[in-house]
C-alpha cells in the first residue's frame, strides 16, 4: 500500500514538472497560461479604491467577464500579473496578487494577499475580473520584443479606457521603450489623457514619467527585468493614441562604446 501511494505522489509530482517550464526565461505553468490571461485588474474611471462589491461585478460583467476566483487569480500570479493595489474578487473577497515582495506591498510576502470575506459590500476597492475572450486593452507582455499600441490604433482610441501593460522579461536583461508615434489629448497638467511609465512591477513605485499631447517622448531605459505602463482616458476628447515597441536587451550594451547602438 505504501508502495503504491509513493508511485502515485511521484507521478503527480511528474505531471506538475512537466506542467511547468520556461519559456523565454520566463516561468510558466503551461496548463494555467492560457486561462490565467484572461485575468486583470480594472480600477473606477474615478480613480483607485471607488467601487462597491455591486459595482464592482457590474464592471466585469459590463466588459463580458466576472470576478476572478482566487485560483485564477493565483494562476495569472504564477505567470507574472503583480498588482500593488487591493480587489474584489469571487465570493465577496478583497486581496490583490504579488510576484515579488516589497516594503510597501504585500507586507513583505508572496502571493495572493488575501483580505478575507468581507461583511460589508459597501467597501471600495478596485477589482480583479476574469475573460478569456476580452478585448486587448493591456496585459502581461514576456517576449523579449514587441509593439504596444492603444486600442484600435491606428483609429483613435475610446472614451474612459484603463489599460495596463506588465512587461516582464528574463533576468538580467533590461528594457528599451522606443516611441514611433505619439497622439493623446493635449493638457497642459496631463490630467485628461495620459500614459504613465514605472520602472517597477506596478504603478506604487519606479515612476518614470507621465506623457500627453502629440511630443514624441524620448526613449525609456528600465534598470531592472520589469516596467510597467499605465494608459488611461477620461471621458471626453479623445486621439490618434500612441504605437511604441520595447526591446529587452543585455544590461552589459549599455557600458560598450557609445557608437555602438543599442538593439
């Protein structure tokens, strides 16, 4: 009997190795990949922390989803999605996911910081919905080059949209951000429209910079593996929104000589 529980124990162990891997140097949990991207965190066009329980399902229900559950939550953990910010999420929970701990997130741990049920809906959070099917608007980007556009570019981009982009990329690289067009609603304080770089896993630290009109910004180099955008409209005028690529390259390129071009 022992004998045949050890055997068991050892091919489930065997069927999660295999389940896992890395791709591009990124860890992945193959069986999750597809369904954990279906996962994000949406905010109240009024700002962090303004949504009820009630409002809260209605966000991701009006977007075609619902809340996330706290394994598909931890699931798109598992593949990178850190967010420094608390949500609502299945069965009335409040918590948010984190890959890597800091002193002002997570109280210094990993995982999903889980707040428990809570007894009162009237709460405001932020909230984390699921949709496998949902449209583009931001996510959780690993490969080592790609383009980063506002949705429906080169159209002009819609009224009161939220959009988060996680770049995450192998250790010891670094990140290029190369603007080739920029066009957002021109404020003089970039209150309106704007695009938001953090040299960071999330929006809380690493801030590097908050973009609007039509300037093309300068190039944006991360110190680290990570870099985060944040794209939000209000709910007025709106763009011929932006298209910019970032490509992860060798730390070490920095310190050749100066002729010589980064990637």
């Amino acid at each position: 009997m022992r004998v045949v529980a050890v055997l068991w124990v050892f091919g489930f162990l065997l069927d999660e190795a295999y389940s896992w891997g890395f791709q591009n140097g990124v860890f992945h949990n193959s069986i999750w990949l597809e369904q954990a991207a279906g996962v994000y965190h949406r905010e109240s066009r009024k700002g962090r922390y303004q949504l009820t329980y009630k409002e809260a399902k209605a966000v991701c229900k009006f977007e075609g989803g619902k809340l996330a559950t706290y394994d598909q939550l931890e699931a798109a953990r598992k593949i990178g999605l850190h967010v420094c910010s608390a949500g609502w999420f299945d069965k009335a929970h409040v918590g948010y996911p984190i890959v890597k701990a800091g002193a002002h997130c997570g109280f210094g741990k990993i995982g999903i910081i889980d707040y428990g049920y809570r007894v009162n809906k009237s709460e405001r959070w932020d909230v984390f919905c699921f949709n496998p099917d949902t449209k583009q608007c931001g996510g959780i980007l690993t490969e080592p080059q790609r383009q980063i556009r506002t949705p429906g570019y080169p159209e002009e981009y819609e009224d009161e949209q939220i959009c988060y982009w996680h770049i995450r990329v192998r250790y010891g690289l670094r990140i290029r951000l190369h603007f080739l067009d920029f066009d957002l609603e021109d404020d003089t304080s970039c209150m309106a429209d704007y695009l938001e770089v953090y040299d960071s896993y999330d929006d809380i630290t690493g801030f590097a910079g908050r973009f609007c009109g039509d300037d093309l910004p300068d190039d944006i180099i991360s110190s680290g593996n990570v870099m985060t955008l944040k794209f939000l409209s209000d709910a007025s005028v709106t763009a011929g929104g932006f298209q910019m690529q970032y490509i992860a390259f060798n730390a070490s390129l920095l310190y050749q000589d100066h002729t010589s071009p980064l990637p």
